[in-house]
C-alpha cells in the first residue's frame, strides 16, 4: 500500500453496490475517494439471487440502462408450492421494465468501474483489519501493519462485518439472524429459454418456490432467466437448516433441479457456477445500534439493508441507494463543518426519509412469520389438496368451501388455525 496516499476525504470498504455507490456519488462531487476491496477484483465475491430493482439505480446512475450489464427484464413472475410431485403455480405476465436479471459480479465490477471513471482510486486484493481512531473518532483504516487516513470511512463490506466486529461496534452473526442462500448457475440452450420457459428476446422469469424444495424447512427456492442461463438456488433460515436440514444444503439444490416438473427446463444444462453466501434476515436485530459516528457512516449489508417478503427479495437496490445516502450525508455533512457525529446524523434522517427504511418498518415483522412451519409444510400440501380436488374428477364435482375446509382438515388445520395464519398473514404482508 506504499502507492497510496497518506490521507483522503473518504474510505469505502468494499466495492461491492453499496460502497460503489457512495465512491461514485462523492467522486462526482469532486471528494478524493479511496476504495479498498477484499476480492481479486470488484464484484468477485458477490453473490446474490439474480434479480435487481431498477429504478434505485437509475437515480443513482442516470444513464444507468445504456451501458449497465441487463441479461433480461423481468416480464413473468411465477410463484410455485410445492408438495411431492405436485406444483400449483401463480403466474402474472406484464410489460413494464422494472427488475432485471443479471450476475452480481458483473453489475458490481460495471459500478465500480462507473467510480473510477468519475475518479474514485480503487485497489483490489487489499483486507481491511480495523478501524484507525482518535478516542472515538474514526480518522482512517488498519491495513494489517499499515494504515491510511481519511475525514470519513463508510464500511460497506457486507454481511460478515468482520472490521465493525473487531472494532466491537457490533456483535458476531447469530444463526437466527441471517439465511443461508445456495445458488447454481447453469448453461441452457437458448431454445429452452424460448420453448419451455416461453420468453421472447430480451424477456426474463423470476419465479419463487415454497414447500418441499426446502423439505418444509423455513425458506423457498427461486429461479431466474439470464441472457443464456438459469439462476437456481434456495434460501433457508440458517438457525433451522443447522438443526433440521437432512443432507448437504447443495443436495437440495440438485433435487430442485432434477424435480418432475421442473427438470425439463434444466435438460442438457451444465454448471457454470456454484456459490452461497449469508443473507440479512432478522433486520431489527441485525442493524447496527447506530448508522451515523464520528468519522464512521455503515451502510448496504452491513447495516443489514434487505428486505425479504418470501415472494421477492431486495437487497441490491437497497444497499446501493443507502450507499448514495451515505454519499450525499458526507457531501452535506462537508457544508456543515466536518465529519462530526451530529453532522453525519444527517444520514440517518435520509435514511428514515427513504423507501429503504419505510420498507423495512412496513414489514418488519416479516421475519416472525418466516417462523410458521406451516407455512412451507401444511399450506403447500393444502394446496396440492385443494387443486387436485377441484380438477382431478370422475363424475362430481365439490363445492369450492367445502373441498377448501376438507384440503385443510387433511393436513392437519382447522377453520381457527386458518383464520389465525390468515390474519398473521395480512399483518405482516
């Protein structure tokens, strides 16, 4: 790190959307910004499902859709329970470009190169061990051995937030606080993304999955279409795999992939790539006693900045936009007079202003309902049930709330745990 220059107006640890973000927004406000990340290069250890929000990052980037690495828009969404060799599906198509599929590795590398083009200096390969401080004031960041000062640091260097850890300004991750996400990317043919996924050029499918994917256990699969493969994978409350899952977590993906009525999209795929990684899950607990210290903003996964309401998860476009607040709090903190803890108080009040964190207030009791077994075992079975009772006939056909109760009575529910789960449902969703 000799190179580097001995003091800059901002530190960003980690190049992932977050910290891109926040280098590229005070870069383009004229600040010298340092960005230090752990991996070979910017996006090489980022993973994620597949899908992003669009309209964050086109704030953020206004030419955003020009150069930016989309592999399709998603124009289907499809949600699946399943249960044995059963799938009763939702599917809704539309026309408006709102989420796009893409790899994270190639959206990251493209946001830190947009930062290094508005002037950010971005060095790879480079483990930030702590934070360099003044009493309580953060003036810069340990490298090992060496050290380099700045007026303020932004930690965006993810789930495993090992500097904040070390620096005792958060705790280590319990089990229940985070999900365990387990992906495969697969080569396909492009006529199975025409004939069996049925998109046109361009078109994509986010398409989410609950029940025995998991084998019951809290969490789903998911799957999404890219320019010339598959997105496969699943996501599973870490704290209930480690006590309930039965076989290796990657095994689940493989019976996901060769299910019945799911195998004919994957025939004659290859892998491409493997991956897993921790994803925030209990934010409340998760996020951090305070966003906003003397010399010291956290944002992105750090923070604990992803919202997962079973059906879709967000997690890119919020830590991307949290990275811009942070930008645009220093740019303001700046006209204040410095990087004091109550002029970077000013992000916070961002923050509660943004759609970030009116989302997660919204559904922050998500993660309680994530808790209800029942909701990956008995309703996917009921469903299963139900849809087998309508459709699958001989000569009589059943009333709709009789073959309703009936479905529930055969796995176990009741009309009262019905009414509870319902209301617990449209409480929290």
């Amino acid at each position: 790190m000799a190179e580097i220059p001995d003091k800059f107006d901002a530190i960003v640890i980690g190049a992932g959307p977050a910290g891109s973000a926040s280098a590229y927004y005070l870069a383009t406000k004229g600040f010298k910004v340092l960005v230090l990340e752990r991996g070979r290069s910017p996006g090489s250890k980022n993973v994620f499902g597949g899908r992003v929000y669009v309209a964050p990052l086109k704030e953020i980037f206004p030419d955003f859709e020009k150069s930016a690495p989309i592999h399709r828009w998603v124009t289907r969404e499809r949600m699946s329970f399943m249960h044995g060799n059963e799938l009763v599906s939702l599917d809704y198509e539309g026309n408006d470009h709102k989420s796009f599929t893409t790899y994270l590795s190639q959206l990251a590398a493209w946001m830190a190169l947009k930062a290094e083009s508005a002037g950010a200096s971005i060095v790879s390969d480079i483990t930030v061990t702590g934070l360099l401080k003044e009493g309580d004031k953060v003036i810069g960041i340990k490298a090992g051995n060496e050290s380099v000062k700045a007026d303020v640091v932004i930690d965006a260097e993810g789930v495993n937030r090992l500097v904040l850890e070390s620096t005792g300004l958060v705790q280590a991750l319990k089990p229940s606080q985070v999900a365990l996400g387990v992906k495969e990317v697969v080569k396909v043919n492009p006529e199975v993304l025409a004939n069996e996924f049925g998109l046109g050029e361009g078109e994509g499918m986010a398409w989410s999955l609950m029940g025995d994917v998991t084998s019951g256990l809290p969490g789903g699969g998911f799957i999404y279409t890219n320019k010339d493969s598959v997105s496969i994978g699943l996501v599973m409350l870490l704290d209930s795999a480690i006590s309930g899952a039965n076989d290796e977590v990657y095994k689940y993906v493989e019976r996901l992939k060769t299910h019945p009525k799911l195998s004919k999209y994957f025939k004659d795929s290859r892998i491409m790539e493997y991956s897993a990684h921790l994803i925030p899950e209990d934010v409340s607990s998760l996020m951090p006693p305070r966003l906003a210290y003397d010399g010291l903003l956290i944002s992105g996964d750090a923070a604990g900045f992803l919202l997962n309401l079973g059906y879709t998860y967000r997690g890119v476009d919020f830590a991307a936009y949290s990275g811009y607040l942070a930008g645009k709090a220093i740019e303001q903190a700046h006209g204040l007079g410095g990087m004091s803890a109550a002029n970077l108080l000013v992000y916070t009040k961002l923050l509660d202003q943004s759609f970030i964190m009116k989302n997660l207030k919204r559904f922050s009791g998500t993660h309680k309902l994530m808790r209800n077994r029942r909701l990956f075992t008995a309703y996917p079975a009921m469903m299963a049930s139900l849809m087998r009772h309508i459709y699958s006939l001989d000569y009589e056909s059943q009333k709709m709330f009789n073959t309703v109760l009936g479905s529930a009575k055969e796995n176990g529910m009741g009309p009262f745990t019905l009414l509870t789960d319902g209301i617990e449902v449209m409480r929290y969703l």
